[in-house]
C-alpha cells in the first residue's frame, strides 16, 4: 500500500545488472534505487556484521565439511539475532 518503495543497494553485480535496471525502469513509478558509493562500510552496517563473521567464524576455519561451517555460521548468527528464527534446517546441505 506504499506509494514509493526506496531500495538502498551496493555495487554488487546483481544489483547493477541489466535484468535488474529493466526490472526497475518498468517500475519506475513506485520503486526507487539508491545506490552506495563502490566501497561505504559506513554506509551499510551489513558489511560491519560479515566482517565479523568472517573474523569469528570463516577465516582459517577447520571445518571438515560444508555442513559443519554452516553449522558454525549460523550458530554464529543465532547468538546475535534479536528474532527467534524458526526451522533453521533450511540451511541443511542436501546429501
């Protein structure tokens, strides 16, 4: 029921591609796309908390299967959710 829907987004390839600026260009009365300078951590906290992630969890890990580093990550995340997240097994890697 909003009028204008403001997406804030980085420079990331999905954000920029051509797919997309169509997407956008045949909404452009009710979607509006601000993108961030190339590199603004200031800008977008998002990239404080996978700096984080990858510092706790990601980097020289030791796991010994994709399953046990996911594990790791989203218990990693659970810790710092303020929301209950409910069914965390659609994070489990298929056999």
């Amino acid at each position: 029921h909003y009028k204008k829907i403001h997406v804030i987004c980085d420079r990331a390839k999905c954000h920029t591609s051509d797919e997309l600026a169509i997407y956008l260009w045949n909404h452009r009365d009710r979607v509006e796309l601000h993108l961030l300078p190339a590199y603004s951590p200031d800008c977008n906290p998002t990239e404080r908390a996978w700096w984080h992630l990858h510092e706790a969890v990601t980097r020289n890990h030791q796991c010994k299967s994709m399953q046990e580093l996911l594990d790791l990550t989203f218990a990693w995340l659970c810790e710092r959710n303020p929301f209950k997240v409910e069914g965390l097994s659609v994070y489990r890697v298929a056999a």
